[in-house]
C-alpha cells in the first residue's frame, strides 16, 4: 500500500491511508531511520538503496547497475570465510571518477548523495544521537519537502519526526554507552519482537483525501 500512497501522492491525488504500520514505517521517519543505519552500517544495502530511489534523488535501477555490476563481481569471486568488503556499491559511488556508464544526471545525483554522506559521517563522530537525527533531516533538506504536503499530511509527518526525535533524545542502553549502532539495535529488537507495542503514529484527516 506504501508504493500505491506513493503513486497517488505524485500525480497530485489527495490521498490518505488509514495505517502505513508503526513509526519506522511512515516514509519519513523510515528514510530518517535508512540514513541513520547507513551512517553506522556501511553495508546496509538496503537502507542505502531507500535512500538513493527515494524523493531525495530520484535514481533508478538502471542508474544503478552500472556501479553494482564491479561490486557484483568482486562479490563471486571473493573467498568464503566472511572478511570480505561488503560495501561494494558505496564504494563504487565513493569512486565516481573511476566508473563508467552512469548518464551525466545519475553522476549529479550520486556525486550529491556522496558529498552529503560524508558531511555526514564526520558530524556523526561529535554529535549526540538526537542532534544527528536533526543534522540528517536539515542535510538532506526534509523540512522543505515535509511543508510542501497538504495540512493534513505536513502536521501528520511533523508528529511523526518529533515523536522519533523524541525517541532518540529519551532513549538510554540498558549498558554501555549510547551510541548510534546501539540505538539500532534497540530499534531492530522492537521490530522482530512481536509482543513489543508498535510506536506510535500520527495519521491525520484530510478533508478533501
């Protein structure tokens, strides 16, 4: 239902869904949260894959393929005993000068994707985990995106963000310190744990939806 809310959304048809699931599972809490897994999980091909097809650059599959096809390969022919490189594709996109194929836009887009990832990565080693979440959201420019919506929608994703803001800043490990790769963790748990309640969203009313 997440791809058809989607659809809908970009040819300008007022739409509303009564549940999209828990609060990782809204698109902007969920590509908050892709962000942050790819800052502490440079392997995390599916958070990096959110982000590069996402609304904040656009790029398709075939805009892809011609960085994944290396990584693919390295991949086979790499020994099975687990110390291999798996950051393949970011590695590729770290090495832009070097590849081949990508059209001149899917090479803009990427090259914005990496300078805003490393701008990134190195706010990420001084910051608290809520003030990241705030770095992420004004680097990859949410806000703008998020008062473009309708009333509804734009106070439905304002809610949504605070409460994950709220989250992160009143969050605490059981043990250790709180660093991001835990705050992962602790948001993996809750999603396999079947008995854990689901954190909350906010779904407005639209009149006209």
């Amino acid at each position: 239902i997440a791809l058809v809310r989607e659809a809908l959304e970009r040819a300008g048809v007022p739409v509303e869904v009564a549940s999209l699931g828990g609060l990782l599972d809204v698109p902007e809490v969920a590509d908050l949260h892709a962000w942050l897994r790819l800052l502490a999980r440079p392997d995390d091909d599916a958070a990096l894959m959110r982000v590069l097809l996402g609304a904040s650059y656009h790029l398709g599959l075939g805009d892809l393929a011609p960085l994944a096809a290396p990584a693919l390969g390295r991949s086979r022919g790499a020994p099975e005993d687990g110390d291999e490189d798996h950051r393949g594709l970011l590695e590729a996109i770290d090495r832009l000068e070097d590849c081949s194929g990508p059209s001149p836009e899917a090479l803009r887009r990427l090259t914005a994707f990496r300078t805003t990832y490393r701008r990134l990565l190195e706010a990420a080693q001084g910051l608290s985990l809520v003030d990241l979440c705030r770095r992420v959201l004004d680097e990859t420019a949410a806000w703008p995106e998020i008062e473009a919506l309708g009333d509804a929608a734009r106070l439905s994703a304002r809610l949504n963000l605070y409460g994950f803001l709220d989250l992160a800043e009143q969050w605490s490990p059981l043990e250790g310190p709180a660093s991001l790769d835990a705050f992962l963790d602790y948001l993996d748990l809750r999603d396999e744990d079947e008995a854990a309640q689901e954190l909350d969203t906010a779904q407005l009313s639209g009149e006209d939806a």
